[in-house]
C-alpha cells in the first residue's frame, strides 16, 4: 500500500500525460510555452479569480506575494504554528518577523480567536507593526474565512491564503485559492494537484498586484526580460509541468476530489467511535492532502505508528514540531500567544494513507489494524 499512489494516478492518466510530455520535447518550447499560459487561464477559471501567475513551487509563491507588497524588517506577519515550514520562513526570508498563532484541535486549522489576541498583543506591545496574515488551508480544508477576513479588515492587514494543501477545497460554493487577497498554492507532487516535480501559482483579483508579480517572477522585468526596472526573482513553471498539470486538472475536476472525498467519508465511518477523526465543517469541502486523525497521547500515537509499519502501512507525522520550536526561529521574538493546542496535536497526530485512487479494501486493513492496536477488536 502506498502513502499517496502517484504511480496509479500515472497509470491511468499515461496516455495523456505521456503525449504531452512528448509535444513539449518535440516542440522545443521548454520556458514559458503556451502550456503555460493555457494553464494560467484554465485555473484562474476553476479557482473563480481574475489572475493566476504559475511559478517555481509553492514557497516561491509565497515569497513572490510578501515581495509585492513589500514587508520587511519592523512588520509583523501572524502564521499559524502548526504547518509546514514555508509559511514562516518566507516572512523572515524578507526581513519581517512572523508572529506564531495557535489552532482549533477539530479542524487543524487557525484559530480566529488566538489571532485576534496576538494582533493585539502586538499592537500594545507597540514593536511591530501589524501587516498581514498567512491562513494556511491545512490537509486540505480551507481555514475559518468568515472569521479571519472580518478580523483582517477590522485591524487593516492584508490576507495571504497559503493554498499549497487546499487547492480544491471549497466554502459554500467558493474554491481555495481565492480567499485570499493573494492566495497560493503548490503543485509539489503530493500536494492535492501535483506535477512531476515543483510548481506552484498565484492567484489575485488586483491588476495592480498581479502586474508587479509578473515582474518580480521574472527577474523584474520592465517591458521584457532585458529591461530590469526592480529588483525580482527567476521563478517560472516549465512548460513540461504545464503540459502534465493540464491533464491532471482535467481528472482533478472530473472525478478526483470527488472520488478522495469518498475515501474520506469511508475512513470517517469505519473509524467513528475509535479515534478522533478530523472535522469537516458543515459547508466547507476538504481536497484532503491528508487524513489525519488524533490519538490519546504520543506513546499511543508512536505506538500506532509502528504496529501499522509492522503490518506495512505507511503513516507520516505531520507535524512532529510546532513552527516556534523550530531551530530557525529560537531567535526571533516570535511568540506573543498560548500555543498549547498545537503543542499537544503535535504530539497526538498521525496522517493515514489517502488519495483518490486508495481501495476500500486497502482502507479496511488500515481500519482493522487501528482497531486491534487501540483494543477495539481482538
Ligand atoms: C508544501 C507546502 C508549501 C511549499 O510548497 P513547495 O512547492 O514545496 O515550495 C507551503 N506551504 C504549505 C502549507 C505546504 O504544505
């Protein structure tokens, strides 16, 4: 069984995909073909938002969104503490400081309440100045944006939706992705739209802040990439990504959040009543990057991770380590907030294998092997 069956998803999908990798080649178009552009334009379409401007991967797309609105040193940007790296790194990669936000335990996600304290925390305390907030749609499901944006307006801070896990998930009949005053999202190839090595995209409503990302992500080209009028970056999606994210956003509308979220129902069920499972609010829709359920404690939660190991089951911790304790921000004055929920998930969580392809049977043997370990079946 595999965490995240990509050689399945190639399977099915070889004929398309391997036509498309072939017409790149043979057409020589490798930087910025038409693919690009031809991809732009189809996810702008899906996420619902006037721009989408690809890029190299997800934390590209981040930096290239804090760049174009220029925060630095003195500015505080408030990240949740349970995420991925990139969330944090790339505010202090521009000089500001990220201010650590704790989570709700059920949906694994910011919590509106820890923000709003640690806004105004932070204004008191008069050091840095508020400047925006990097919501991160985690495993899949888009944050509390009916809380986050009204605090965002009341305190004047811009929204930075980190999409890289959310692409696909939706509020009501939004989709992730445009949430945000510039969203993001990454198409590392695990992520829930992947290609065959990095990637990632932008997405904004605001022709001002798409123009200048255009620049930035291209060596901060005036009218062509000889005519330098700012300070950028080299960070394009190859044309060969394009061609096979093309193919794959055709199945990824089709069938395949519709198919993951079938597995995830499945899992929701058989495991009701034997660990906690993760909430999906109603009106919200996960794209499920991951499948993460709580356990009691860290033995039992290392312990279920070996004994699935044992029986060859992969399982991954996401994540073992809350970003304030992460060796790269021991010096930052980083923490203004209790951040003892994401403390303690850290300790209690574990990601069972999901994707759209995953057999019942294959999910059942997960199932029997967490009931056996937590002593509910013999
Ligand atoms: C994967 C990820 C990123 C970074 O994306 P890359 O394409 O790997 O650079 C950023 N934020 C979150 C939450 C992620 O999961």
């Amino acid at each position: 069984m595999q965490f995240r069956d990509l050689k399945k998803q190639y399977k099915v999908l070889k004929k398309e995909i391997d036509e498309a990798i072939v017409t790149v080649a043979a057409n020589g178009n490798y930087i910025m073909g038409n693919q690009v552009t031809e991809l732009e334009s189809e996810l702008a379409d899906y996420v619902g938002v006037k721009h989408c401007i690809s890029c190299a991967n997800g934390t590209d797309a981040l930096t290239l969104a804090v760049m174009a609105w220029g925060f630095g040193e003195g500015d505080a940007v408030f990240v949740p503490d349970f995420t991925f790296f990139s969330s944090g790194e790339i505010v202090a990669f521009e000089g500001a400081t990220p201010i650590f936000v704790d989570i709700e335990e059920d949906t694994f996600n910011m919590s509106a309440d820890s923000l709003e304290r640690a806004i105004e925390i932070v204004l008191a305390e008069g050091k840095f100045s508020p400047k925006a907030v990097i919501t991160v749609d985690l495993f899949g499901l888009p944050a509390d944006y009916d809380k986050i944006s009204a605090i965002c307006k009341k305190y004047n801070l811009q929204l930075l939706e980190d999409g890289a896990q959310g692409f696909g998930g939706k509020i009501r009949e939004k989709l992730a992705c445009s949430f945000g005053d510039i969203s993001t999202t990454s198409f590392f190839p695990a992520k829930p739209l992947g290609c065959y090595g990095d990637g990632g995209a932008i997405f904004t409503n605001n022709n001002q802040l798409a123009e200048l990302i255009k620049s930035l992500r291209i060596h901060g080209k005036g009218t062509d990439k000889y005519d330098n009028i700012r300070i950028g970056m080299n960070s394009r999606l190859d044309t060969i990504q394009a061609a096979i994210l093309k193919v794959k956003l055709k199945a990824f509308k089709q069938y395949e959040v519709e198919d993951i979220n079938k597995a995830a129902k499945r899992y929701t069920e058989m495991l009701d009543g034997v660990v906690k499972t993760p909430l999906v609010p109603d009106e919200f829709l996960s794209s499920w990057a991951q499948y993460s359920i709580l356990l009691e404690n860290k033995e039992q939660r290392n312990g279920l991770q070996a004994f699935l190991k044992e029986n060859d089951i992969p399982s991954m911790i996401y994540y073992i380590k809350p970003m304030h304790e992460q060796g790269a921000f021991i010096d930052f004055d980083c923490c203004k907030v209790d951040l003892s929920v994401t403390k303690s998930v850290c300790n209690r969580v574990l990601s069972l294998p999901i994707h759209p392809y995953l057999t019942k049977e294959d999910q059942e043997k997960v199932v029997i092997n967490i009931k056996k370990f937590v002593g509910v079946i013999a």
